[in-house]
C-alpha cells in the first residue's frame, strides 16, 4: 500500500500513445499544483535510455534507472506520472492508476498526425484493441486503484479532469 506519510498523491496516468495522458496530466498538474513528470522526458534528461529501437523508432527505456532516478521524488508524493506503461513501477508508489481509452479511429487519426509508420501505428492500435496496458495494470496494482477513463475527445478531457479533481479532494479530507 502507498506510504501513509505523503502531504499529497501519486497519481499515474497511462495508456497506449495518442490517447491524450499528457494533455490530461498536464492540465491537472495545472489545476491541482501537483507535479508533472513525463517519464521520457527524465529517462532522456537523466540518462535513462539503453538504446534505439530503429524498427519502432523510439528509445528503449532503462526501466531500473528510471525507478532509481525517481525513487526520492515519488516518495515524497504530490507526483502525477505521464507514461504509456505501468507495470514496472512499484506498487508502493501510486495511490490511483487511471488507464485512458481512445477509439479506434480516433487514434489511429492522431498517430498519423504525429507521423508513426505504419508498423508502430500497427502496434499501439492493436495494444488499444487488446487492452494491453489497462490488463497490465490491472495485474500490477490493486483493483481498486485502477480506473478505465473514456479519452476521445474534449468533453471527455474535461469529465475526466473532474473526477480526478474530485479524486484527490476526497483523498486530501481522508488523509
């Protein structure tokens, strides 16, 4: 379970790429002070990286590095996390996992946009077909903490931005 002794959550957003976590995790940093962290970003800026992956043309995480670069930081709470995968964060760090969720079409419009060759758009289409990252993390934390959010368009931005605002308000009175 998540330490007792944070002033302030963690809270993990995750979901297959093109389904919006950080537009979703930015905008709450925004509106509830917490701190935003995209993993990508520290893996590159703290030299996380153990190489290219030239097929899917993407770096390929240290994942133990990361975890060792965060560990102070996440343990002090007050954190939102802004990464595609879940699993291999310790359980010990999130008090709430939200999973978004983009239709088919919908995503597979906005990796085109961001120029994804075909193999990779491929690949995340099938992870958002197959609720990869949803069922990982699911199997990596406890049902409880794990929630499934719609992510297609921008009312459901906001929809899910007031039930994680509401989240940590009620979060804030029990702790």
């Amino acid at each position: 379970m998540a330490a007792v002794s944070r002033v302030a959550p963690n809270i993990m957003i995750a979901g297959t790429p093109g389904t919006g976590k950080s537009t979703l995790a930015k905008e709450l940093s925004q509106r509830s002070g917490l701190n935003y962290i995209n993993i990508g970003e520290v893996a590159e800026q703290a030299d996380c990286m153990d190489g290219y992956d030239e097929e899917l043309q993407c770096g390929i995480l240290d994942e133990d590095k990361v975890i060792d670069e965060l560990e102070e930081t996440m343990s002090a709470g007050g954190n939102i996390v802004d990464y595609h995968s879940c699993e291999f964060f310790p359980q010990r760090w999130f008090d709430i996992v939200f999973v978004l969720r983009t239709d088919n079409t919908i995503l597979h419009s906005r990796l085109t946009e961001r120029g994804y060759n075909e193999k990779k758009i491929e690949g995340n289409i099938s992870s958002e077909i197959f609720q990869v990252i949803l069922d990982a993390a699911k199997d990596s934390y406890p049902e409880e903490i794990v929630h499934e959010l719609p992510s297609d368009n921008a009312d459901q931005l906001e929809s899910n931005l007031d039930k994680i605002l509401e989240w940590l308000a009620l979060w804030k009175q029990q702790h």
